[in-house]
C-alpha cells in the first residue's frame, strides 16, 4: 500500500516495516508454527491474480498478529489489513501519532470519526491486491449491520467485486493449538474462560504459550467470489448471497477443523447406551430368550461384555504419547518414512466430504501404528482402526484400545447377538462421524501379494449407509511396502509349514531384537479417494452383487498405488533371469528391462530408482550383508560372481510377489508363447492359455481386466509385439518368437512358474491320494512332502513352489472346480479323476515351457 501525506491512517493496518525488536519478538515467537504447505503454491498464484482475503470465523487480535508474522515470514502474502480490528495497541509511536491525527483532523472537519468502508479505503486496497483479513463470527459487526443497516464485511466485498475485472479470493483458514477432540459437555473453565471453540483473552494467551510449539495453521478450499457472483442469478439480493456465503465459510472451516480434531466426542458410557438401547438389540435379546426373564437378563450382561470387548476407548494422551514413542522407535530401526504427500493432500480435501474409511494393504503388524502415525503428523484425525481379537493381550490391547483400537473376532459364526452389538457399534460410530480404519485382506499377508478381499465388514459399513446413519463414505484404499519386512522370518517359517504362533506379550518382549537391526524405509501412497455415494450412483446395476464388486475395485486400487522398492525390483530380476547366478552387469541389464516395462504402464516406483546403477548397487551390496546373496572373487581380478542359495530364494519370493500384478497378465501370455514345440502361436490359442491360467489363479490374484476378460492379454501381445518379443506372420495371422524373444520372454514367464509349480504338485497329490484321506491337513503335508521330493528329483526348479499358501489355495481351486462343480453338472462330463489327470497333464506342460 502506498504512503503519502494525505493518506487516510487507519488502527486496522500493519504496513509498517516492523523494528528490530519487535521483529525479532514476534518471528521467534510465531516461527514454530506449522502451515499446512500443500497450499503454499497455490495462495502465490492466487495473490498474483487477484487479491487474498483470509477468513477466520472468530475476532482476535493475538490470530491477526500470528497470520502477520508467520505468513510474513515465510514470504506468503500476508494480512495487512483486518477489517475492524484495531490494532493500535501494535502500531510504532510514530505510525499510532499520524492516525491520532488523521482522526482529530477528520472529526474537526466532517464531525464525526472516518470510516475505512466510507472513506473508499479499504475498497482501493482489495482493488490494489492488498492481502486482508476478516472476521466471520463477530458481535460488533453484526450489531452494526442488524441495528444500523450498515453492510457486513461479505456484502462489502460483494460489492466490490462487481467493479472489479480481477478475483476476490476468500480463504478460509484457523488456527488449532491443541488436537485434543471437543466433548459434548462444558465445564467450569468453559464458563469462566470462554469455550474452546471461541476462548476468551486469557483461555487464549495460555492456550497459546502452553501449546504453540505444536500450534498448526490449516486452510480450507478457497472460494472465487467472482466464478461465485457469476453462478447466481442476476437478480439474487446481496444481503441473500452475503448470508449464504458467510454460512458457507463457517461450514467449511468447522468441517477443516473435523477433519484434523474428529467429531465430538462422545463418552464410552454414553455410547454404550446408544448400541445397547438399540431397538434390533433389544428384539434379538428378546427372541434368543424366548420369554425367559432370567435368561433376558443373562443375555442383556453379555452383550454388555460384548461392548466393553469390542469398544475403543480413545484417550489422546494415549495418542500423543504413542506418537512420541514410535518416532523414537522409527528412527532407531527404520531409515524415515515417505509419504505420497500430493495424494494425502486429496485424502484431506475429501475428508470434508464424509466419514473417511481407510484401507490399507496388511503385510505387518505395525501397519496400525504406521498409517495412524502418518494422519497424526500430517494433522488428519486418526481413525478407529479394526483390529483382530488376537492383538487385544496385556498390556498391549490397553494401549491399542486407548489409541483408538477396537477389537473385532475372527469369525461372528454362531454368535448372533455379538454379531448385532458389533453391527450397532460400527454404525454408531459413523453416525457421529468417526473415520474408520479396516484391513480389506482380512489378515496379514505371508506372500507379499495382497490377499483376495473378505467383504463381512464392507457389508456392515454399506448396510449402516444404506439405513442413513451417513450422507457418505470416502473410501481411501492405501498400500504400505516396506524395504524390508520385520516379520519375515516368521512368514518364512509358515510358508514352508510350520504353525502361526499367538500374539502375546512374551512375544513383544522378544521384539527387543529388532531394535539392533536396520529395515530400511517405508513407503505409504494413498489411492484416489472413493465416495461411496458416487459409486452407487455410476454402478446402478451392481445393486445385488455391489459388496463383492466393491471389494475387488478397492483391492485393485490398492495395488496401482503400491510402490516398486528396489529389493522387490532386484528380487524380481535375480528369481527370474538369474538364479543360478550372476555377474552385476548381467543383472543390471535384467532390472532395467523390468524397470523399463513399470514405467511404461506408469507404475509407482521408489524415488531411489531414479539413480538406477546406483540403487542397483547398494540393493545388491545390503542382500550380500544380510547374507540373502552370496559372491565369489577371483584370485585374478575377473568380475565378482554373485549366487544364491536354495533356502534363500524364499526370502526374495516375498519381495518380488509384491509387485508381481504389475507383470502377471504378460507373465501368463510368455507361459504361453514359450510353451509346446510349434513356430508359432495362434492369437485364440494364446488367449485360451490366458483365460486357463487367469482361472485357474483366481484365488492367487486379482486381475486389472475390464469387462473385456481379454484384456490383460491382448495388452500383453501388444507389449511383446512393440518390444520385437515376437513379430506377427501376416500370411496365417499367427504369432512367432524372436531370437530376442527367446532370450527375454523368460523373465516374464519365470514369474508365474512358481504357481505353475505349487498347483502341479498340488494335482500330484490328489491323485496320489484317490483312495486315503483328504483333508485340507492331510493333503498339506503331502504335498509339502512332495514338493520337497521333486525339487530334490529336479522336477520342478522352485523350491519357493513348496509354500503352504499355494498349495491352500490350489486345494480350493481343484474343490470347486473338479469336485464340486460335478455336483452340479449334468449330461456326459468327464470323472473328476479324469479332469484331475487332465489338469495335472496341462500344468505340467505350462511348467516346463522352453527356457
């Protein structure tokens, strides 16, 4: 704002270059506040085009001065202006003198004290771009306007904006000093220091000297009041717009506050009443006791217990103290966490919408703490996170449960009533407008890859939808991958058949271990936020079937966004082009190809990757220490020969299966293309082979087809054709090998013969045991017996097919396909034993294709 003689001086300006002392004040004191970054770029190109006024819902002098500074400081554009907040109190002896004058002067002249609204000032200093600021609550204001007619700050700036070419831009934003939830109920500090939402002087000042350090200055949309005036009639009152959009911006602050403290709170007593006075709670006690009072009271204290063993219990002392915890702990074994900022900032935006519910991938046990960990830092409330019954042992279920936890059973057979009192329970929660956390796999996954989703707690959160105990649900599907996992020697274990051993505190204090070990990093990405609403509304026809198909579009979404790690993208090379051995040129090469096909279909990968020889190095150099890959050195110089051993390919099974949907379509078109003796291969049968294998793995995998179910593997021909895999015979339109095909299309097949392998043996087994016992028991060990028998045989080169996990899910893939479904067939369909021989002779030939 420009300076002169005849300038009108006003109390509600700082445009002065402040003094050293007073800089040096205010910036040390304000300089630990946090912004929320994300919006630094935008509120540039705002000032740049029009002109930025910050709207906050409550007057204060102390919030005026902090926006100053902090904004000032960090080279934002900055308040120098607050409408009708004076702030002589602040202003330089010199400044304070010129508007003591300017106001004598005025009051002499015209007889009575100038107004900036009247005077043309303020309006000239929107129009010159100045930054301001107002108030949307405030009493002085509102009395002014209801008794004197006068007009309010929105209809002033309404008016404005008429005259002017270039924007008004008003932006919502507060101040939280505290991530404390509010409670429905008062107390006496309420009453004599004013209400958290809007506390009085004092309630301020200690607010702000006790928790400034933590103290965080968030921003909602921002609103174009020029597109705003040209969406409303012509003839639409002022008055009328000015309401609505005061109303609009209180709105959306209160929902930016929801969105970083959580709804109200209520107390666990009162929300045990709610679920528990439920009228279906009341009805299914009734009906289970038949009449019998004694047994109504009986089943009225269990689902009393059911309740207390469900219900979380949040208390953020508990949260801030786990937070301080699990930074230290990060720190000690982990080398930082990266975090997709750019999707969390549209996970934020959405969370205005409606009760957010994540859904994370679930690869470890302290995926919980991570993603919770994440929102806290990022200032998102953190959700009530469903955690299985398993991980509710002392002392940790106490502090889960006091951190937000609550705790669901493995399986609601035969318990009707916890099945109603859990229903009750989750929908209470969305009702009040909690976010929610669940894990869509059901459980931890063993093999890296997501497991297919169970759909039992989907189905309560669309029923609570669907009875209007929420406008919406946003669904953010999120992966966490990890560089190296904490449990991989227990998954180890299991796969090759040992049994899963409880979770208990003996087990916590035998975790101690990891304290002395280095994991590496953790990736968390976010997916692009789902309303359920808007789904519903484009998929009219899924009515029925909607549970299932919601599952899978939100499993998929989870897999775009997971991140291709170096060790998943070296594991992946190494077990597909190199497992008898290696020089690093050769596996360089064989990384870069694979590196080459994620980027072309835009898969996410680490940052790291980006200095590619590099990453490739210091991946193989950490699996070299961590005694994963072995090397040899000549005595004469020649290049390091690097191997490894059988028992250690297991290991990098794992971090290959994490990223194995990105290949798995193609993986199975190679299988194809290399498998038989002919020149070359037809397009149908090609497709048939695809179609085969993506049904025969359906419990392995989940498919990024569209409704064409050929899709995946036309793409894949594609691919191999743009690649010169194979080139087209346009005589007989059929498909044949390049020389570099047949040097390359390997790496991809080499991906899916893992499962080849498990499903063949798996057909080994039935039809060895015809006549003896097959139970899913019986039939593990025998398979795990022969797995074992043809690696030694070298039947099979995978010793990583012996996995418990394929061969449970190969059991019920030959169930359901030759077993049940001659239940249900009619006509001259072959004996299961024949269609048995059958599968077990095609596996056999896809198995060992040419290599």
């Amino acid at each position: 704002m420009g300076k002169s003689k005849n300038t009108p001086c006003y109390p509600y300006v700082l445009d002065h270059k402040p003094g050293f002392f007073i800089s040096w004040f205010f910036y040390r004191l304000f300089q630990k506040i946090r912004f929320d970054e994300s919006i630094v770029k935008d509120l540039k190109q705002m000032h740049r085009e029009g002109s930025v006024v910050y709207a906050i819902k409550y007057r204060g002098h102390l919030d005026y001065l902090l926006y100053h500074y902090r904004f000032r400081r960090s080279r934002l554009p900055y308040p120098k202006i607050a409408f009708d907040l004076n702030m002589y109190l602040y202003l330089p002896l010199s400044q304070l003198i010129r508007v003591l004058k300017f106001y004598l002067g005025f009051f002499f002249k015209h007889g009575r004290l100038p107004s900036p609204f009247k005077t043309g000032f303020f309006k000239d200093a929107i129009q010159q771009g100045t930054a301001s600021l107002l108030c949307l609550v405030d009493p002085k204001v509102f009395a002014r306007h209801f008794i004197h007619e006068e007009k309010d700050h929105l209809h002033f700036l309404l008016s404005i904006q008429k005259d002017m070419e270039k924007p008004i831009y008003i932006i919502p934003q507060l101040i939280l000093y505290k991530k404390t939830p509010e409670k429905d109920h008062s107390n006496l500090l309420d009453i004599f220091f004013g209400f958290k939402e809007n506390p009085g002087v004092i309630r301020k000042i200690a607010l702000f000297f006790r928790h400034h350090r933590h103290a965080f200055i968030d921003f909602a949309r921002p609103l174009n009041l020029k597109a705003y005036l040209e969406s409303q009639p012509p003839a639409r009152p002022m008055e009328e717009m000015a309401t609505e959009l005061r109303n609009m911006l209180i709105e959306s602050i209160d929902r930016q506050k929801r969105v970083i403290l959580g709804p109200v709170m209520k107390s666990r007593q009162q929300q045990k009443e709610k679920v528990l006075k439920d009228p279906e709670i009341t009805t299914t006690i009734e009906h289970l006791a038949g009449g019998n009072a004694k047994k109504i009271k009986q089943l009225r204290k269990n689902a009393g217990e059911y309740f207390d063993e469900i219900a979380a219990d949040y208390n953020i002392a508990y949260v801030q103290f786990f937070h301080i915890a699990l930074n230290w702990l990060w720190k000690k074994i982990f080398e930082g966490i990266d975090v997709d900022l750019e999707n969390l900032a549209i996970v934020r935006e959405s969370a205005r919408k409606g009760p957010v519910i994540y859904i994370p991938s679930h690869k470890s046990h302290i995926d919980y703490l991570v993603l919770n960990y994440v929102l806290y830092d990022h200032h998102m409330h953190i959700p009530r996170v469903a955690a299985g019954k398993n991980l509710a042992f002392w002392p940790m279920g106490h502090i889960f449960r006091k951190s937000g936890a609550f705790f669901i059973r493995r399986t609601f057979k035969g318990a009707r009533l916890y099945a109603q009192v859990f229903t009750r329970y989750i929908k209470a929660l969305l009702e009040e407008g909690h976010p929610l956390e669940f894990f869509i796999e059901g459980g931890r996954s063993r093999s890296g890859k997501l497991i297919l989703p169970k759909i039992g707690f989907l189905s309560i959160l669309l029923q609570a939808y669907k009875e209007g105990y929420c406008d919406d649900l946003v669904f953010v599907p999120a992966s966490i991958s990890y560089d190296r996992i904490m449990e991989e020697k227990s998954y180890l274990k299991e796969l090759g058949g040992s049994e899963k051993k409880k979770e208990s505190f003996k087990q916590i204090v035998k975790a101690r271990r990891f304290l002395k070990r280095r994991y590496g990093k953790i990736y968390v990405q976010f997916g692009k936020p789902l309303s359920l609403s808007e789904y519903l509304q484009q998929n009219k026809d899924l009515e029925e079937n909607n549970h299932r198909q919601l599952a899978f579009h939100l499993i998929k979404s989870i897999n775009k966004v997971t991140i291709v790690t170096p060790l998943a993208l070296i594991a992946s090379a190494i077990l597909t082009k190199h497992r008898r051995g290696f020089h690093i040129n050769e596996l360089t090469d064989t990384a870069e190809i694979l590196l080459r096909f994620l980027r072309t279909y835009e898969a996410p990968t680490a940052t790291t990757l980006n200095h590619f020889e590099r990453t490739v190095g210091e991946t193989l150099t950490l699996l070299v220490n961590r005694k994963v890959v072995n090397l040899l050195e000549d005595v004469d110089g020649e290049e390091t020969f690097y191997y490894v051993d059988e028992d250690k390919k297991r290991e990098l099974e794992y971090y290959k299966n994490s990223i194995i949907h990105c290949f798995i379509s193609h993986a199975f078109v190679a299988v194809s293309l290399l498998t038989g003796t002919e020149e070359t291969r037809s397009e149908k049968a090609i497709l048939e082979d695809y179609a085969f294998l993506k049904r025969l793995f359906k419990n392995e995998f989940v498919y990024d087809d569209g409704k064409d179910i050929n899709e995946g593997g036309n793409n894949a021909i594609g691919y191999f054709l743009d690649s010169a895999f194979i080139i087209r015979d346009h005589a007989n339109g059929e498909y044949k090998l390049t020389r570099l095909g047949f040097d390359k299309l390997p790496i991809w097949a080499a991906l899916a013969k893992t499962f080849l392998e498990s499903y063949w043996i798996a057909t080994r087994s039935f039809i060895q045991r015809e006549n003896k016992s097959r139970k899913q028991v019986d039939l593990l060990k025998n398979m795990n017996y022969l797995g074992l028998r043809f690696h030694k045989m070298g039947l099979i080169d995978h010793l990583e097919a012996v996995s418990r996990i394929n061969f449970s899910n190969a059991i019920s893939f030959i169930n359901e396909e030759i077993f049940k479904s001659q239940e249900v067939t009619e006509g001259n369909t072959p004996e299961p034993r024949e269609r048995l021989s059958e599968l077990n002779q095609r596996l056999y030939e896809l198995s060992h294709y040419r290599a």
